[in-house]
C-alpha cells in the first residue's frame, strides 16, 4: 500500500507518495500539488497501477508478463463473455503460455505464432487451431487496445489457416443417428440428444435450459446465456414436444457438461460410427440436414444464433443446387 507524506517548501508543502515498487524497492513520487485531495487521486492510481504491474517509473522500463495479462483478461472476460467463452479463453492462455513460457508479452512475434499454430496442429485440426487464435488475438487486442500494455498487437496480421474439405463440420448421417439412438439406453439422455439434433443447440445451452424459457402452447424455446450474448427463439418440432411435455422438472436436463461429453463419446464408441463425432457434432447435423432439406442459409444462421452469416456458409458446399434453384424461381 502507498502512504502520503508531506514535505516542506518555501511556499508552503507539497504531497509526496511514498511507496514500494514490484521489485520490493521503495519509491517516491512528487505530486506537485498540495491539495491532500487531488494528492489521494494520483496515489489511489499508482496502487491501481501497481496491482496491475502498468506503473511506469523513470529510467525503469514497464514489463508485463504473460502471466499478468493473463489474469487481467481473465477478469475482463468473466464480467463481460458468457461462461463458456470465459472457458475456452482460459484453456487456449493455459495452452500457449504452456508452449511460449511465461515471457514479457512485447516479446512475442508473429514468428512465435507461427510455431504455436505449426505445433498445435499436431493434436488438434484446422478449424480448432484458427478458433484458439482468434480468442488470443482478441486477449492482445484488449492489451494493446483497451488496457495500453502493448504497443501493437503481435497476432494483427496473423492469418487464419486455409479449411479444405477434410476440416469442413462432421455431421451424422440419418444411418448414424439411428445406430446412436440405438444404443443409447439412458432415456434422460436419449432425450437430451434429442433435443440437440432438432434445436441445433450448444452443448451448454441445453444444460441450461429451463422451465420458464419453454412455450409449449407457442411452440417456441427461448435461448439464453448464448456464445454470443444474444437470447433467439428456435421452434418446437413435434417429437421435441412429445419428450418437453415428459419432461416437467424446472432444469430439464440436469447434466453436468462434462459429464455429457463423456458420455456422449462412451455411446459413439458403442454404435461403432465416425470415433470422431462429439457432443457438438449433434449442432453440425442439425445445421447440415437443413441445408440439405432446402432451407436458406439465413435461415439456418438465425436458428444456430451465428452473428455473422460467414460462420453459417461453411454449411453452404452441402447445397450444391442452392443457386440453380434460386433462380428458377424467376418469375419471368
């Protein structure tokens, strides 16, 4: 904690806060005023900027770990993004302070990137890889933007990797979705997959669904609590109806997340279909069995809740006919 002191001059006193700086080194600071009022202003900032290692001090240079952004974007993101963004945000600042070190942040490069995307690449796929970056340039950009710790934000002009066929969404076939259902023998669970292949929900949105979000006599569900912050409202097919009107308890489905991840790959190995398919796969099939049922993509955007229509066209190679059909509907 800073303290105030007072110190004599020839036309009266001038403030002076007294202090210790990151280092343990005891510092002072001439406020040049003597108002004790303005004097308390400029000492309850350098304690801010102290707690968040942003104190500047002459002939000291400002150095701020990844550790340090970690903690203040964090604390931003779990006042302003939904939990699972918090999450993911997070597990991605987890994994590349884990393959870059804890080291000064205006030390990284677009180089150092590179590698990271280069290594990731060796666990996890393309569009899984270009999701992390994303949420890390977002983490830079609140550094450099909002925040002031860097001058220029290192991942400004880092590209997103190039999908091809082998990245696009992998959805169940109607076969597929037969053989799961098959070997479900959990009804709860049953019905909560259900649900996912007529809602096209996130995993998390339908764990937390409740009563109160559920017009049956509308034939509508709202959705809260969603990745992009925004409630949207998704009909209620008849077969949803029949298994919402069994399910009365006020939290239809009380699954915990990873709890339903787990299980969810346990009944996938079971009916001996795509090992590669998980929980969120359920969200590609209901989008892709609807592009390919004829239904426009802006449609489909509007019901998975995507704010941009960009995220919905990686469903767009599934209508091949999509525009000859358009334009047969002329009517000249």
């Amino acid at each position: 904690m800073a303290c105030l002191r007072k110190r004599k001059k020839k036309n009266g006193i001038v403030w002076i806060v007294d202090f210790y700086d990151g280092d343990g080194k005891r510092r002072w600071f001439n406020t040049q005023t003597s108002s004790r009022k303005v004097a308390e202003q400029m000492k309850s900032k350098i304690e801010v900027d102290l707690a968040l290692g942003q104190l500047e001090l002459p002939g000291k240079k400002r150095l701020i770990i990844l550790s340090k952004l970690t903690q203040i974007y964090l604390e931003h993101s779990r006042s302003e993004h939904s939990q699972n963004t918090y999450t993911l945000n997070e597990r991605f600042l987890r994994f590349f302070k884990s393959f870059i070190g804890d080291v000064a942040v205006d030390k990284i490069t677009r180089q150092d990137i590179e590698n990271y995307k280069s290594e990731r690449l060796k666990s996890v796929n393309k569009c899984s890889v270009n999701m992390e970056i994303r949420h890390l340039k977002a983490t830079f950009s609140y550094a450099a933007n909002i925040v002031g710790i860097l001058k220029e934000n290192p991942f400004k002009n880092v590209k997103q990797l190039k999908i091809d066929g082998d990245n696009l969404p992998s959805y169940l076939s109607l076969d597929d979705i037969e053989k799961l259902l098959c070997v479900i023998d959990d009804l709860d669970f049953k019905h909560l997959v259900i649900f996912y292949l007529n809602t096209g929900c996130r995993r998390d949105e339908a764990l937390n669904l409740t009563r109160e979000h559920i017009d049956l006599s509308r034939k509508k569900i709202k959705i809260t609590r969603t990745k992009s912050g925004k409630d949207r409202e998704i009909p209620i097919t008849e077969e949803l109806l029949k298994i919402l009107k069994l399910r009365g308890q006020d939290v239809p489905f009380g699954f915990k997340s990873d709890f339903v991840t787990h299980k969810f790959k346990k009944y996938v190995r079971k009916a001996e279909i795509n090992q590669h398919f998980s929980v969120h796969s359920l969200r590609h099939t209901f989008a892709s069995h609807l592009v390919m049922s004829g239904v426009d993509l802006y449609t489909v955007q509007k019901l998975l809740g995507h704010s941009s229509i960009r995220v919905t066209e990686k469903y767009a190679h599934l209508a091949p006919d999509f525009l000859a059909s358009g334009v047969t509907k002329l009517p000249y």
